[in-house]
C-alpha cells in the first residue's frame, strides 16, 4: 500500500512550507503561488469554524471553477467536515432535492464567477460578501443538522461528497474517502507521468469527479500549478495554451469544440509546453482521436473511470501512443473481475462481461442510499455496470453499459460502437444511441449533433451507415438536434434520450 498522507489537504500545504513560491493556483487576473493557497485555506478554515462549520459537517459548495473553491475544499479536509460539490448550472429544482438530501450545515456560492450561483444564492437568501483572498462568495444560513461520525482513518473519513445521476437519472451521493482522492492523486504520477512543472488548463468543472480529482487534487498532490476556468471556452484555450500550459483534460465534447473552433477559425496552434492531452466521461470515436492528434501534435489518451472509483479504473500508458480505441490497462493495485451479468460469473478471458473492480479508489457508499449501495457494492467488489473485454496484452475496451444494451431480433447491439461508425461521418460533432421498446422487439435510435453550419438529410446518413454496419445495428430513425441533452460536464444524458425516444410516435420509427 502507497504510503499515503490522512488528508487532501495535506500534500499542497507541504508544498507551500517547502517551496511557498512555487505556482499554484492561477485564474486569469489572479495567480496564487503555494504560500498564498496556504493562506487563503487558513483564511477559509477560519470562515467555516466562525460560520458554526464543525468536523463531520456536510458544506455544500455550489460552484464553478475559482480559487474560492479550492480554498473552501481543502479548508473543509482540515477540519475533516466533507465537502459537497456541485455544478452552479444545475436546475434550481436539481439543487433544492440535492440540498434536501445531503442536508448541509452551510451552503457557499462561487458568486464570484458564476451568475448561475449568484441566482441560486439569491434564491436562497444567502449573504454575498468579499471575503479577503477568497474574493466574492455567497454563504447561506447555519441549519441545525447532525454531524457525520469523524474518523481517524483516512480510509474512512469521508473528504468530497459528488452527486451523481448515473443512468437512473436520480442524484446518489457519492461518499469518497481522503483514501480514494489520494490513491489516484498518488497513481497519477506515475500513469500520467505528472510532474511539479506541470501547468494543467483545468476547465473540467470541479463538482465532477474528472475534474476534480485527475486535474486539480493530482496537479497539488505533485506541486504542479493549475488554470481555472469556469466554463469551457475553446478561443481561451487556444490563448491560454500559449502561457505554457502542459496538461489538458476533457471530455470528448470539448475536444469536439477544439476541432470545430480551430477548423472554423484557421487557428494554428501555439502549445509549446503541451505534452498530455486525455478524454474521459464518455465514449472516444477513433474519428475525433486522430483529428485531435493531428490538430494539436500529441497524443489523445483515452481513460475511464467513474464518480464511484474517485474516478481512474484504467489508463493508457502515456509513453506509447494507441492506435484503437481502448481505455488502457487497469491499475496497479485494483483486482478486476469480467462477470457474466446473467450468470454472476467470471467469463473467459477476451469474452465480454461486466467489469467489476476493487481497491482504494472504491467509494465508501452512496449517502442515505444502503439498497443503491448494496446493488453495486459486494464484498469490497464494485460493480461498474459496464460491458467490458480484454485483450491478450491486457488492455481492456468498453463496449457499452449493460442497462444499455440493445437487443433487436435477439442480436446485442452496443451503443458505443454505433455511436463510433456515426460520430466518424465528417459531418457529425457527435451522437448518442439509445433502443425504443416496439411490439416484440427493441428498435435503435439515433441522436445526431451535426458540426456547425452542416446539413445532410435523414436518409442520406441511413444510407451511408447502412454500408458500414450491420443491418440489425442500423438506426430505424435518426433525429438531428442543434445540441445534444448533457450534463454540464459535457456527459450525454442518455436517460433524457431514451425518454425522448419512447415518445416517438409509432410511425416515425419504423
């Protein structure tokens, strides 16, 4: 077992006492070194323990990316009170049933640099001041709610609470340990090859786990620096990557907005301290992977993982360049299972089957959810509830979820690999394929986001795909939309397309 400190905390504030000058944190017009974190956490500790945050508190923090953020985070690991993130974009209806839930002693807004936050605060009756290094933040009133038990063992002691819709569409909180965060934040640097002159572009929001574990809390685990913002800006990008930046994480809708932004623009890249690029959250095409490679100069890395393993299951090696489409090789340390779903067990080696894993990264259990917990989580075992093979040389590749899963005619038709034939048409930004129940059978439905400013007709694309798959997999009916339902991390929601394809009428899909 790594030897690992007991809080998230504790590794930047190391940092800041060894080498206080060294880059930490920068926004565009603020730039935080080390020394400065370590103040801003001791001003924000101070916040909480006077606002009447006490250890074994939920704080909710609705935010979107900012140096107030980070503080209020590691603030709450020094105090050992668990630390609720969550997206400003959501609904007022998604904030005030997760609010319900998670029951909060405090409520902060990042209304600094979120509008969307700001109306969630007003909407709450929240205080919005100047709060020193923090800049503007909104703060809501104390409640009377009951403390979690605190605990000594960083195996235990939950540090960040994310919610998760997952495929059900209901929000399950996520209870991850200070273990969890710091076995991957530790297993990045050698899977990553992350360094302490790293500077890693991080606009993957916070609330999520991508973000806020394999580009913030690995980047000050290593002392490396990080450029927050607060929403997705392919021109900014390009600006910003100038500055040195040598890291950047997305999810396959960002690097999506990178072709179409530098292709539309005739933008040539100026990256000259770029050396990782990776994608996560949602299926990778080979289509956008070479476009990437070829616009940007380096490799695009395909991981995987989930809010439930904090987030890194698998990665590909960073020094050897892929030339499919798989997620990599499974971490040392995790033990990983194939399992037929019907059967509950293991299938031969390359056959497909659910992976399940289990090791540090695992979660501790969803919060107030003992049923949800008990259907993934058997014996230290996680089920992801993906479909899953391996290879001979042990990489391992998805090939869909096993509640998405289509059967038609008695064929299984994995979404993931429709998805790949069309999303590698020049004219498609990206699509999402679900099945529509019919009498007696399961029929696929195509969602289709076509590049900006292209056009091309229903059949037209039937056409093309019926060259390229079989006809089984073929779309009975593909409905083009201007922008695909998703999360405000750029996850497509699937549950929102599968609602809408049951709403098809009968003669529309045929």
């Amino acid at each position: 077992m790594m030897n690992l400190p007991r809080r998230i905390s504790t590794r930047p504030l190391e940092w800041a006492a060894k080498d206080p000058d060294r880059p930490a944190v920068i926004e565009d017009d603020v730039r935080w070194s080390y020394g400065d974190l370590a103040e801003a956490v001791k001003e924000a500790k101070a916040l909480l323990v006077g606002l009447g945050v006490w250890p074994g508190d939920r704080v909710l923090i609705l935010n979107e990316n900012c140096r107030a953020f980070v503080a209020l985070l590691l603030a709450c690991s020094e105090i050992d009170a668990w630390a609720v993130t969550l997206n400003a974009r959501l609904s007022a209806r998604e904030v005030d049933n997760i609010q319900l839930h998670c029951q909060p002693r405090r409520t902060f807004y990042t209304t600094g640099v979120s509008e969307d936050a700001s109306e969630h605060a007003r909407r709450h009756g929240a205080s919005i001041r100047e709060i020193g290094m923090l800049g503007q933040i909104g703060f809501g009133p104390l409640l009377n709610t009951e403390a979690e038990e605190v605990f000594e063992d960083s195996a235990e002691q939950v540090a960040a609470m994310i919610y998760t819709t997952g495929t059900t569409g209901r929000p399950k909180g996520v209870m991850l340990t200070h273990r969890n965060l710091l076995f991957i934040s530790e297993s990045g640097i050698a899977l990553r090859g992350m360094r302490d002159d790293d500077y890693v572009y991080v606009t993957l929001p916070l609330s999520h786990i991508f973000g806020l574990v394999s580009s913030l809390l690995s980047t000050l685990y290593v002392g490396g620096a990080v450029h927050l913002v607060p929403r997705f800006s392919p021109k900014h990008m390009f600006e910003t990557l100038k500055k040195g930046i040598s890291v950047f994480q997305g999810v396959p809708a960002m690097h999506a907005g990178v072709l179409e932004y530098a292709e539309s623009k005739g933008v040539k890249v100026d990256a000259p301290r770029l050396r990782y690029l990776s994608t996560g959250g949602s299926p990778m095409d080979m289509n956008l992977k070479e476009r990437v490679e070829k616009t940007l100069g380096k490799t695009l890395n395909n991981g995987y993982g989930l809010s439930e393993t904090s987030p890194t299951i698998a990665v590909p090696n960073y020094k050897v360049r892929r030339e499919d489409n798989s997620i990599g090789f499974i971490l040392p340390g995790l033990d990983y299972r194939f399992v037929d779903p019907e059967t509950g067990q293991d299938v031969p080696k390359g056959d497909v089957g659910e992976l399940w894993v289990k090791g540090p990264n695992v979660m501790k259990g969803y919060y107030k959810d003992p049923e949800a917990t008990e259907r993934v989580l058997k014996d230290g075992w996680f089920n992801t509830e993906d479909l899953a093979r391996q290879d001979d040389e042990g990489a391992v590749f998805i090939v869909g979820r096993s509640k998405d899963m289509i059967i038609r005619s008695g064929f299984n038709v994995y979404p993931i690999e429709v998805e790949g034939v069309i999303n590698s048409h020049e004219l498609v930004l990206q699509s999402g394929v679900v099945g529509r129940p019919v009498k007696g059978n399961e029929e696929v439905i195509a969602f289709v986001q076509l590049v900006k400013g292209a056009s091309i007709e229903e059949n037209a694309l039937k056409e093309w795909l019926a060259e390229r798959v079989a006809p089984y997999k073929k779309p009975a009916h593909i409905i083009f939309m201007d922008q695909l339902p998703a999360a405000p991390t750029g996850k497509l929601l699937k549950n929102k397309m599968s609602e809408m394809a049951k709403e098809l009428d009968e003669s529309d899909a045929t």
